[in-house]
C-alpha cells in the first residue's frame, strides 16, 4: 500500500477501505508516514468527508493506538460523559456524584489541559486535601463501594489522536464533523467507556455555531457509538452564553454543590438532569429517561447526591467539610463589582470573552506550566433575558490582585444589551 494512492483515492471523493485506514493511523503512529502526507489527507477528508463506516473505522484505529483501559473489574455498565467544550461548565462535577448516588458507576479519568480554568481534576484539589494519587487497584475499589472515583488521566490515550490534532491545528483542518467526531471518541473508547453520553454545545461560545453542524456532529458520535458496540447519547445544547454564573475552579465547586442542594442555577440544574437521565438509562438504572428524571430528583432533595459528594471528597483524602461550609474552600482576597455602563436588556453573553476574563484572573493555564488561582474567577449576576440598570452589577470579579481594568473590559465587552426586552434562551435544542 503507498500513501499516496489513498490520499489520491480520498481526494476524489472515495470510500477507504478499513485496511487503508489502519495503514494510514499505524503508519503515521510509528512515523513511516511524513506529517506532510497525512497532512494532504487530512485536507482530502475536510473536503470529502467521510462515510459513517469510514469515521468508525478511524474512530477504532485511534483509540487502539496507544493504552485501553480495562474497566472490567468494575461492576455494572460504566458511563461516561463528554462535553465539546463550554466555558465554566461545572456538569461533570454535579453529574458524577448525582448519578452515582442512584446507583450507576461513575470511574473518571480527568485531565488538567489548558483553558479559561483549569480541568476537573484542578477544580477538585480547590478541595482541601483532595488528591488524584490512587492506584489502578483503589480505583476500583473505590468505584465498587462508592459508586464514584477520579483519577489523573494516563499520558498514553488515544496517541494517534493525539499527535494528528496537533497537526489539523496547523493545517486548518480541525473543522471538519469525521474528525472531530472521531478525535472524541476515540478517547472515550480508550477510556473504557461502556455507554457515552455527549452534551454537543451550539452557539457564539461553542466550536458549532449553527444547529445543522452541531446536529451533524452529535449524529456523526452516535452513529460511531453504535457501530462500535458502545451505547451512545446526545444532546445538544445551548452555549450563546456561560452555563451557570461561576467561572473559575473553587467558584465553580461552590456552584456544584449549591446545584447538588438543589439551588444550583436553573440552567446548570437542567442541563444536569437531563444529561444524568440519560446516563442512569444508559446504565440500566431505569426504563425511561422520565423515571431517571425522577430518581435524580429524589437523591437531590433528600440529600443523598450531596452525601454522595461528600463521601467521595472523603474518599480521596479531601475535606468534606467544605460541602456545608464553602468558606473553607480558597477565597480571594478582593471581590470587585464590574458596573454596567448602560441600561437595557441582555441579548447575548460571549462566553470565550467571559472565559479569558477569567483566565487572565489566573483562573487558567497560558501553557502547559503556569500555576492556577483556584481561588479567583467571576461570577456572572445576569443572563440572557434579564434587565439590566446602568451602574447596576452585572458581575463580580474575584481577584487577588487590585488592578483588574482589562478582565473588567472583557466583561463589559462580552455583555450584548439590547433596548428591546429579550426572552430567555432555551437551553436543549435537541
Ligand atoms: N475536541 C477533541 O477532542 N477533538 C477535536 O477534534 C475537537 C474537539
Ligand atoms: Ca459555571
């Protein structure tokens, strides 16, 4: 087989066949294939596309390059979730307690990365004492007993994807639905996922901007789901402002366990509920996702979700104390009004803007180095559909230093206000 040919077979808009495939992710995995070949083809299949089988193939190609994990020994049908990216989305740390405490096995393998704040795993250590350091053995364990553990994510997942996304960064190929759908995946697959549920964001702060696409990409998963043998759902939803109003790692753990109380906000609690009710289905935890919808529910106004929490904090060395007493988590030391320079109606909120505001704070990492704030972020105090005063707050910066003029920019910049009184977003658009 050269690589040639199948780049010249893909240009013209031909299917691969699953060998060619495999010869394309094996080759460039071992380095036999130059970044300029699998770069033209990577071009050839943004043109091209490719079809359901194709994407599957790739999908399987990817993850099976580099460490599976065997999550076996865990008993019950293990579900993972996935996000496309939102700007302070806090789902993971509501959902995995909310889930496991109606009995389904949350095991999750978080990273740290780069972004606005810093990954899940970073926002959890905002808990005193909470660590990661668990053996392969005490995950499991854990997971058996307390329905819920996190570990730090293995360097090893899916290093095929790995090492071609760097390469669709540079060659303007990252926009295309078989590769991102593929790069997701793939990951999830390696991670010993058993069911997947994805929550596909759409809108000004999400990789989708129009439906179509967000609609193409979620079909796109779940048909690789389905056609690898893993059970898969999706849901698309809104991101044409920041879910919730905390951005920022210990505002956000605060916000989780508001939510986990039940007096979370109305859209991180929605959205939360709707992706748990299609995981507690997808677990064999109930026939119809209206029966999840209610199990969740019940654990969260009796108390069990929050308890859930606490004794998986507990678990890993974290001070569950926090949970009924947030003070303990870091605070910063300035808390400073951001005033709205004029009066209207909100009509939409950059999420990325709030997201750098955030990130300039020290909330998130610039590189792969940098030493995160956990204590600092903002916190949102008006949405879509709200009105506004002029001098009013529209947020809260919380910082640690006193000079704050440009994350205060960004946030009046991110700020759209209309004269015209706006509803409210739906926040699932499918
Ligand atoms: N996220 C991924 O993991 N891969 C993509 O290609 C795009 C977003
Ligand atoms: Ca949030």
């Amino acid at each position: 087989m050269r690589m040639v040919d199948i780049i010249e077979k893909k240009r013209e808009g031909l299917a691969l066949a699953p060998t060619e495939i495999r010869f394309v992710i094996d080759g460039y995995s071992k380095d036999e294939i130059p970044d300029y070949q699998i770069s033209a083809f990577l071009m050839a299949v943004y043109f091209q596309g490719m079809t359901a089988e194709e994407t599957a193939e790739l999908t399987m190609a990817m993850a099976e390059s580099g460490e599976q994990i065997d999550l076996s020994k865990i008993d019950g049908i293990k579900v993972d979730k996935h996000s496309t990216g939102g700007v302070g989305d806090t789902t993971t740390l509501i959902l995995a307690p909310l889930v496991a405490a109606v009995g389904v096995p949350v095991a999750k393998m978080s990273g740290r990365g780069l972004g606005h704040t810093g990954g899940t795993i970073d926002k959890l250590e905002a808990v005193p004492g909470f660590h990661v350091e668990v053996s392969e053995e005490q995950f499991i364990d854990l997971v058996n007993i307390n329905k819920l553990a996190v570990v730090g994510q293995s360097g090893n997942l899916a290093p095929a994807d790995k090492k071609i996304y760097s390469l669709r960064d540079v060659t303007a190929t990252v926009n295309s639905i078989p590769l991102i759908a593929s790069s997701i995946m793939s990951k999830k697959i390696a991670a010993g996922a058993d069911a997947i549920v994805l929550d596909v964001k759409v809108g000004s702060g999400a990789f989708m901007k129009k439906i179509e696409d967000a609609q193409a990409l979620a079909s796109t998963m779940v048909e690789i789901g389905e056609k690898v043998g893993r059970k898969t759902a999706a849901v698309i939803s809104d991101m044409n402002q920041p879910l919730g109003f905390a951005v920022g790692n210990s505002l956000e753990v605060k916000e989780a366990i508001d939510t986990l109380k039940g007096r979370g906000p109305a859209d991180l609690h929605e959205l939360c509920l709707v992706l748990g009710s299609k995981m507690v289905v997808l677990a064999g935890k109930a026939q119809t996702e209206t029966e999840a919808h209610a199990m969740l529910e019940e654990v969260i106004e009796n108390g069990k979700a929050v308890e859930a929490f606490k004794t998986f904090l507990s678990a890993q060395g974290g001070d569950s104390s926090v949970v009924d007493h947030p003070e303990k988590l870091p605070n910063a030391k300035y808390k400073i009004p951001v005033l709205s320079e004029e009066a209207g109606f909100v009509k939409g909120i950059a999420a990325d803007e709030i997201g750098t505001a955030a990130m300039l704070l020290g909330a998130g990492r610039v590189t792969k180095d940098s030493v995160i704030d956990l204590s600092v972020g903002v916190v949102l105090h008006k949405k879509i559909g709200d009105k506004v005063r002029k001098d009013e707050p529209i947020a809260t910066i919380h910082s640690n230093i006193e000079v704050i003029e440009i994350p205060k920019m960004r946030i009046l910049q991110a700020y759209t206000l209309s004269g015209e009184c706006t509803s409210a977003l739906s926040l699932i658009k499918g």
